[in-house]
C-alpha cells in the first residue's frame, strides 16, 4: 500500500530525532553535500540543466547558500517544508532544452527530478561510514524512509520514486550503467584550476581580508574541495562518472574522517549544528519538555 499522502493533504517534514534530524543538519554535512550535487548533475539532462540555466559559475557563494537554506527547510522547516517544495517545482518550471546526448529534457520530468532527489540517499549512507559511524540496516531503512518523506516535499509522486531499499538500489545501478557521465558541470564542481571569486557573505572586514588573501587561500581550498567531493561519493558512482581515487587518497581520507569524529561530538551545539537545525532542536526541546509531556531524546 502506498504511503503516498492523501490527495489534498500537506507532505510533512521527517520526524524529530529521526536519522536525517541528527545527519541534515550535523556541521558533517556540508562535507557530505559537494559528493551528492556532483553525482546530480553528473545525469546529461541534469547536467545541461545546470549548465545552462544556473548561475553557479557567476554567483557560486550565492548559490551555496540557497541551495543549504533549501535542503534545511525541508527537513527541520515544519510547515515551510511544503511551502519550499512548492517554490522549487515553481522555480524549475521552465527550465529545458537539450542534453549532451542530443535528447530533450525538462527539469521536472519525473525521471530527472527524482535522480536529483535520490542521489542523496547513497551519498549520506556512504558518507556517515566516515564522517559518523556506520549506520546499522536498521537505520539505513529508516533513512530511506524519511528520504521518501523529502521526496514529497518536493512533490515527487511515490509511483515516480523506489519505495524500499530492495527497489532502490537496482534503480540506482541502471542510472548509473546507463546514464552517468563526466559532464561539463561535473568538471568544473572538481577542478581546481577553475576561477571562483572570493565570498561575497559575511561581516564587511572579513570579504575585504578574504579578497585580499584568496589568491592564497583558494588552491589550497579548491583540492581540499576536489578530495572531499571524490572521496566522499559512493566508490561506484566515482568509477561510473570516471573520477580517479587512489589507495593513498583512500588513506588520507581515512584518517581525516577519524579525526572528524572525533573532534565534532564534543563541539558544544551552537557550533555543531546549522542554524535551521539548532532552532528546531531547540524548539522541539520546548515542546517535549512541557510540564507533563514524556520526555525524549533527540
């Protein structure tokens, strides 16, 4: 039986203290996400779509930004969730034309929009191998739910999406075998060769320090970006896209990540959390904690 919400009623956000509430919103994740938008766009009719109608290339900061505020939204956002799921389809509307393969293909064909989504699934579970732990099968299966549960948000029909861990990662593999390539915009996310203009966010003195020093600063930045992005995407993914990853990088990586788990546990919270998903825990800690309310953990 479908899960799919009733005709009319509002698609909800993941639930507190569920696996994506503690991964989403966890520092750890902005290492995590540069692997996910890679693996998006590295599908032709995504790829072309970012090419061509993006503005990554001219306001990458920008970009940044709203894309973070957007994926926070949809988990710790309540009833703005569906709201931004609306704003997304909305903004994605028109955006078509032609991918590197000759063929048509508009954003929000089912086929494209739901890669775009399910890309996020085999990039977290991958990812929180190193950055947290292993997640059991257990929890695994209780992400792919709750990724099912963005999925609507985003307003992707659950025909259009696999319902079960068993049904996705056939899916997974066919794209993979058929479908992904080295586009362009995948290049360009792991080049580090490629001009990116300083921050444009943040405090007046510290865009004008970083203007001065980023000829300094961003090669450095640029390989730390290209080895987090490689490193951190599925092993099959990399070798279907074609991105070389060697036995040494694999040990650097290693012992980063040990050192990353290590040191954001103790972080007190206002360091280790997003501002969207700080307010929400702590807001979902009011709730909880109401005279005669059970507690519980988050």
């Amino acid at each position: 039986m479908s899960s799919e919400p009733a005709r009319g009623a509002e698609p909800v956000p993941p639930p507190p203290g569920g696996v994506l509430w503690s991964l989403s919103g966890d520092i750890r994740a902005l290492l995590m996400l540069p692997a996910a938008l890679t693996l998006q766009v590295a599908h032709p009719a995504v790829g072309a779509g970012v090419d061509e109608h993006s503005v990554f290339r001219t306001d990458p900061w920008g970009r940044g930004e709203r894309s973070l505020r957007s994926l926070q939204l949809w988990v710790y956002g309540g009833e703005a969730a569906a709201e931004e799921g609306r704003r997304l389809r909305a903004l994605h509307r028109t955006i078509q034309g032609t991918d590197t393969r000759g063929r048509r293909y508009h954003a929000l064909s089912p086929a494209n929009y739901a890669w775009v989504h399910a890309t996020g699934f085999p990039v977290y579970q991958h990812a929180a191998r190193y950055l947290v732990r292993p997640l059991t099968p257990a929890q695994e299966r209780a992400l792919y739910r709750e990724w099912l549960q963005v999925g609507r948000i985003l307003g992707i029909h659950d025909r259009d999406m696999p319902q079960t861990i068993e049904e996705f990662w056939p899916y997974y593999r066919k794209v993979l075998a058929d479908e992904i390539e080295l586009t362009a915009v995948v290049e360009d996310l792991v080049a580090v060769d490629r001009p990116v203009p300083p921050p444009d966010r943040g405090p007046l003195p510290l865009r004008l320090l970083l203007k001065v020093l980023w000829p300094v600063l961003f090669p450095p930045l640029a390989r730390f970006r290209r080895f987090v992005t490689i490193g951190l995407m599925p092993p099959d993914a990399r070798e279907a896209i074609g991105l070389e990853w060697t036995d040494r990088q694999e040990r650097r990586l290693r012992r980063f990540s040990g050192v990353v788990r290590r040191v954001v546990p103790v972080l007190p919270e206002r360091l280790r959390y997003l501002p969207y998903a700080r307010r929400a825990r702590a807001a979902h800690r009011g709730i909880t904690r109401r005279p005669g309310a059970p507690a519980r953990s988050v």
